[in-house]
C-alpha cells in the first residue's frame, strides 16, 4: 500500500477520494461513488472528508512519476 497523501493530478475537490483510492488499490471514481451512497446514511461524512482535507498532506509535485 502507498502512502496516504492527497495526489496533485486527478482530483476533483480535494483529492481525498483520490488518495483513498489509491490507498486501497480501487478506482477514483468507484471511491467517490462509495463516499456519495454512504452520504445517504446518517453520519458525519461531510465533516470527516472536510477533516481529511485538512490533515492529509498533499503529495509533494517532485516525487510523482511522469
């Protein structure tokens, strides 16, 4: 498993879906699939994306792969 950091390329809000993705070896957009169904269900989805925001670090620009 890779490291959990926001990745610069391929994001659509703040990359937390992304990372998370990538964390777990799924796809991006499967991850935000899986966050908007779980938002049908009681709990603080909002906040704790908006916590990750915040405390994942964001992929540092030197180290990705081209």
């Amino acid at each position: 498993m890779t490291a959990l950091a926001r990745p610069t390329h391929g994001r659509m809000i703040g990359g937390v879906c992304a990372a998370l993705a990538r964390r777990f070896g799924t796809s991006a957009t499967t991850m935000r699939v899986i966050f908007l169904l779980s938002c049908l269900l009681p709990g603080p989805q909002f906040l704790l994306y908006i916590a990750l925001w915040i405390l994942l670090p964001a992929e540092d620009k030197t180290s990705t792969a081209w």
